[in-house]
C-alpha cells in the first residue's frame, strides 16, 4: 500500500503496527529521513540510539547483503506529528554482488511503528518484498506486464488495476486446471469460460 498518513492512522487504529516504505516523491519526510541517516552513518553512529543487523545469503552465482538500521527519536523529522504512532525511521541497505560485475548497492527508507528489536523490522521489510517480488513475477509471466509500452497519463495506473482484477478472478477459479497463464489464454479462447469468470 502507499505511505500515506491515512493509512497509518487506520492501522493504528486498527490495533496493527507499520512499517511504510518512504519514496523519493514523497518529498519532505524521505529527504529529512534520508538525510538523518547520511548523518548518523558519517558519524559512524556514535552517541546515536540505533539498531543493527546484517544478513549475508550466497547463492545461484551471487551474494546477498543487507544491512538493517533503525533510528529511535523521530520527534524533529520534518511533519512527524501527521504520522500517528510514529516511533522510528529504517534502512534497509541491499548489496549484491555477483562475480566479475562491480556490487550493486541499494537503499530503502521506513516509517515504523512498533517498539520490537531491528530483526523483526528486518523480517517484516523481507516479508513484504517476498509478496510484492512473488505477485510480479506472477504478472509479469502472465500478464506481460515488463513489456507493456502504456506510458502515458494515467493509463500504466488504470491498467495496472485491471491486471489485479484479472489476476484475483483467475485465482478464485477451482474449476479450470493449470496456472494463472493458461486460465488467462483460455478465457481469452472460450467465452463461456470467460463469463463464468466474470460472473463468479
């Protein structure tokens, strides 16, 4: 879901706690973030309240490293007062390294919520990404969704929701066999197939 401060607020209201991915368009808070980290990790983290953990994952050729912080005392973070239960800011450091090629290094910032040690946060980030990897990897094989050319205007948005509809009905399907790609070709074959689809 995106970051928004009405979300944050329903989950907390809800009685759950957040970890929000931070995007560069969301202006004020993700620089503010992106600069407290700058900062602490020039100072090499001295006198500042933080968390740690690392995670090496070797494998199919490559290494995985990523390095987890969090950052307590968010009090002075530009508009933390529109987050309702704002505790802390993360980062989540992806390095890879794949022989013969130079590493790969990324970055991601979070607002979280909970009070729970740095590997929970860590554990939660991964989670979060497994999905989100697990479901474009589904619409990308069945769907083509890399390949689409629809740049324009809201169209990508638009089409993307289509995508998530078509996906949700070909997966509540227990009468057709095969995966996602084949029920997708044969509803585009058998329109009576299609309309049970619709119809369900």
């Amino acid at each position: 879901m995106g970051t928004q401060t009405a979300i944050a607020h329903q989950i907390i209201e809800g009685g759950g706690d957040y970890i929000l991915s931070l995007k560069g368009n969301q202006g004020n808070i993700h620089e503010d973030v992106e600069q407290v980290f700058t900062w602490a990790r020039q100072q090499d983290f001295k006198d500042i309240s933080h968390e740690f953990h690392q995670t090496i994952t070797p494998g199919h050729g490559r290494i995985d490293i990523r390095r987890h912080w969090l950052l307590d005392g968010v009090e002075h973070l530009i508009n933390a007062e529109r987050w309702v239960g704002l505790k802390r800011v993360g980062l989540v450091e992806a390095e890879r390294r794949i022989l013969g090629q130079p590493p790969t290094i990324e970055q991601r910032y979070y607002l979280v919520s909970f009070d729970g040690d740095v590997q929970r946060f860590a554990q939660g980030v991964r989670s979060h990404w497994g999905i989100e990897n697990q479901l474009h990897w589904v619409l990308d094989v069945a769907f083509h969704e890399d390949a689409s050319r629809i740049r324009k205007d809201h169209a990508p948005a638009n089409l993307a929701v289509v995508r998530h509809i078509a996906l949700n009905l070909l997966r509540q399907d227990a009468f057709a066999k095969g995966g996602i790609k084949a029920k997708r070709l044969q509803a585009g074959w058998d329109n009576d197939y299609l309309i049970r689809l619709l119809s369900s």
